[in-house]
C-alpha cells in the first residue's frame, strides 16, 4: 500500500486532535475506533472481509503499512474469523501512542512536551499539516449537508467517528443536534464501516457477548453465554432487554468496562 494516501486510522485520530488543548478527544473510545479503523481499512485494501459479525483473512500479504500488517498477522494467526467485537475489545495497548508517533514522524503533528499540574511530565501534539485536518473535515462536513452518498472512505471515518463519540467535538452544542444526527445516519453508506462502527459500540455498552439485534436475552446459539469482548463476564448482561439503552444497562456497564463506558 502506497503511503501517499493517508490510512483511516490516521485521518480518525487527527478529526479527534483537539487544536487548542493539543489532546484527543475521547481518548479511551477512541483506542476502540483505531482498532476498528485498522479493520476497514484492511478491508478496503482486499486482505480481509466481513463474514456475518466475523472478519476473515482473504490476503494475508502485507500492505506495506507495518502497524496494519502488525494487525493483519494477528487476524491470521487466529485461523478462523474471529468477531469484530473480541477484537476490538481486545487489549490494544498503546496503539494510539503508535499512531501519534507516526503522524510525528510524517510531519503532521508536532510534539510538546509539559507538565500537568507543575509536575507530571506529559505530552501533547498540534496539527502542523492544518491543510490535511481541514481536509478530512470538509470531506466530513461535505458527506453531513450535501446529502451525497460518500466514497466508502469517507463514509467509513464518518461511522467511526459518531461510534467514539466525536460528533460532539466535531459539532459541539443545540447548533450542531442536527449536524451530529446527520453524521450517525451516515453510518448506512459503508457495510464494513457499519459493522465495525456497531462493533465498537457494543464493546462500549458492554455488549460484545451478544450479537447485534439478537432476538432474546440468552446467548446465540453456538456462542458461550459466559464471556463477552474481552473474555468479560456476559452474566450480568443477561437481564438486559432488547430494547434501547438502560439505567440497569448503564450500572452494569461501568462495573464492566469500567472507564471504557460511555453510559447509555
């Protein structure tokens, strides 16, 4: 894969670099979205494809790009498709670090190092490519108003940014309630995009032992009722209706992932 063409992942995490504060928005579900973005754009590159809520390798020769080969190894290493939820809720430590340093390296972000509190060392990057941020916004902005279906990249970096969260920092306020419903809606245009997007989600609601839409509470069959993204407990999730979001669900949610939640 060529690298003149910026990869998805990329593109997610400079839409979530916050120019003033030099820190990514969402950071904790953004982690979700890189490793979901990973997965598209395999995709759109032929190595893997959507087989039901499963990925399987289709190509395993490298792309070329060493953090997505890194990831395409480990899809077949697994020697059959795994679900797009263990995956994405599998640990991914340090893969936002990874992609912040290459933007480094690339030039389009810069590196500044500080400290919180007067004390604690920290680091925060600013875009210095602002020409590329603008770019993939009004890429964004442009798929939002116009009402064209996108190209399946940009529907893709649509779906995963509503999926982490970013539709507030994209278009904060009651000015941007339209803006950020038009951005969910998108999420129809790109198959892979949606599932990974749905995947994601589920991971955050903790609900990565059930599939989407699974009539019932229990497990499908054929899959363990004991373990959900992750390998956590799906036991205190069997209660859960069908329905939409919950206070049960959100109580539950946060003993489950922790601060990975966002509250339904």
């Amino acid at each position: 894969m060529g690298r003149s063409r910026r990869t998805i992942p990329e593109e997610l995490l400079l839409l979530a670099l916050d120019p003033a504060t030099g820190t990514t928005a969402q950071p904790q579900s953004l982690d979700l979205g890189l490793a979901g973005a990973q997965l598209v754009e395999l995709a759109l590159a032929g190595r893997i494809a959507p087989d039901g809520d499963r990925i399987a390798v289709v190509l395993p020769r490298p792309t070329g790009d060493p953090t997505l080969d890194s990831a395409l190894e480990l899809l077949r290493r697994r020697g059959s498709p795994v679900r797009a939820v263990h995956w994405i809720g599998g640990p991914r430590l340090g893969l936002r670090q990874t992609y912040l340093t290459h933007l480094e390296r690339c030039g389009m972000v810069h590196a500044v190092s500080s400290q919180m509190c007067g004390v604690l060392p920290t680091t925060r990057y600013q875009a210095t490519e602002t020409a590329i941020s603008r770019e993939i916004r009004t890429r964004l902005d442009a798929a939002i108003r116009t009402g064209v279906p996108p190209d399946p990249r940009t529907a893709a970096l649509a779906a995963l940014a509503h999926a982490v969260g970013l539709g507030k920092h994209l278009y904060p306020g009651n000015e941007g309630r339209s803006s950020r419903s038009r951005l969910r809606d998108l999420i129809r245009h790109d198959p892979m995009g949606g599932l990974v997007a749905h995947a994601v989600m589920d991971v955050q609601n903790g609900a990565g032992a059930q599939p989407r839409r699974a009539a019932g509470n229990g497990a499908p069959s054929g899959q363990p009722a004991s373990s959900g993204a992750g390998g956590r407990p799906a036991a205190a999730r069997a209660s859960v209706p069908a329905g939409g979001p919950s206070r049960q669900l959100a109580d539950q949610a946060r003993h489950t992932v922790g601060g990975m939640v966002r509250a339904g």
